[in-house]
C-alpha cells in the first residue's frame, strides 16, 4: 500500500494529516504520513512525528528547518471552524466575515431566543446549549478558533474552561482588561493552570481601533488569522518576514 493510499480515506473521511518529506539535508526524499492522534506510516525519520502538531495547526502546507534538514510539511484537512459562543451581533460580523474565507462557523447560545437564523444567518450550525454541552458536540481540534462574546460568568467560566482543555489553536474572549484579570482570578479559583491561561487571547482582536461589530469583529479575525499562520499581526511595512505565507 503507497502512502496515497494510506492518505485518501483519511482525506475522504474530514480527517487531519500532515506528509512530511525531507527535501535537504540527511534522508533526502524520505516521507512520513502523521495523522492527527500521531499514528505514522512511512519510511521518514520517526522523530519527524513531532513536527505534525505544529503544522496540523498552521493549517496550510509550509516549508520548515529542523536539526539541519529541510521538511516540507504537506497539510490536508478540512475547512478551519469557528465555534462563536454567544450568539451577539458580533457572532453574526465573524461568521459572515469567517464564511468568505471558506470556514465553517458555529455559534451556541443557551439562550433559544437569541440563538436563531434571523439573528444570525451566516452561521452554519446554531446550537442551543450551555457552553459545556456546546463543547462536546463541537469538540474543538486543532482546526478549531474558539471566540466567546459572553460578559456573564455562567457562560464565560465553563466556555473558557472548556475550550482550555481542548486543542483548538485559538481561544479568545472579549471584554475589556479589567474584565480580562477579574476573570482571570475566577478561572484560577475554579482550578485552571495559569499556563493554560496564557492560551487565552483577551481582549481578543488586534489594536485597529474598532468600535462597530463589523470592525470588532474584523480585528478578532485578523488575530486569528495571524495565529494560525505563526505571525504576531504587526504592521507589513514594520516586518522583515514574507508578506504572504508560504504557498500551499
């Protein structure tokens, strides 16, 4: 069996891998195929494996150096998700924006009359349910943003807690600093590790000075765009890295 033939059911089935192929260096042309719960197949070095993580969030094929070899690291995967909890006008702003970039977006609410299609359209799945229940029906992998736009501590502690102990590669939480260290101090009280905290972008978004929904909603993209492709999300002309990312 090639590894195509390893790799197609894994496509065809919504799942996530990464190819990895030594294209300079030691073991020239050598090949290992990382699924996401780390199984491997392939004649590639198997230290390779541990590089998949990294690329499976980056989300896109990259180039990449380790221990003097050169990898290219070949991503597949279905479309990144979204999962917005806190069906707000800025839920409606990020999905509308997330869908022309071809994601998939979600948004849970526990509240029924908040939570519909008129309120926001561009959601593609609308689930009614607390943030624990919204969580692991989601399950937020290393394909998934996490955004909560709650300011109530009944949704904000279990959503923030629970997106903590998940892989998504981003979670953020808006709300203003003061708001960001009183809640903070509850989550370390409720138990989370302050290094998971770290995880956590708050406020959320980049500093364009928005003020709108539309705009809000614009800068927590961008973050999360800049995340995902390993940027810090300055200014271009301030850069000294590719302006584009590396072509898939």
């Amino acid at each position: 069996m090639t590894l195509f033939d390893e790799l197609r059911p894994i496509v065809e089935a919504g799942e996530r891998a990464v190819v990895l192929t030594v294209v300079a260096g030691e073991d020239v042309g050598a090949k290992l195929l990382v699924r996401e719960d780390g199984s491997t197949v392939g004649d590639g070095p198997p230290e390779l494996a541990r590089l998949a993580p990294d690329a499976l969030r980056r989300g896109r094929s990259h180039v990449l150096e380790d221990e003097g070899r050169t990898v290219f690291a070949d991503v597949f995967g279905p479309p990144p998700r979204l999962l917005v909890i806190g069906a707000v006008d800025t839920a409606e702003a990020l999905c509308r924006a997330a869908r022309l970039l071809g994601w998939t977006t979600i948004v849970a609410d526990a509240r029924a009359r908040f939570a519909t299609s008129e309120r926001i359209p561009s959601a593609d799945e609308l689930i009614v349910a607390w943030p624990e229940e919204a969580l692991a029906r989601v399950q937020p992998d290393l394909g998934t943003a996490v955004v909560v736009l709650t300011h109530d501590d009944k949704f904000d502690l279990p959503a923030l807690t629970g997106a903590l102990a998940t892989d998504a590669f981003y979670v953020g939480a808006l709300g203003s600093r003061r708001n960001q260290e009183r809640r903070r101090e509850r989550l370390l009280e409720a138990g989370v590790d302050e290094d998971a905290l770290d995880r956590i972008a708050g406020p959320c978004g980049l500093d364009v000075g928005a003020d709108s929904p539309a705009e809000t909603a614009l800068s927590i993209l961008a973050e999360i765009l800049a995340v995902r492709a390993g940027r810090d999300g300055g200014r271009l002309k301030q850069s000294r890295e590719r302006i584009h990312a590396e072509p898939t």
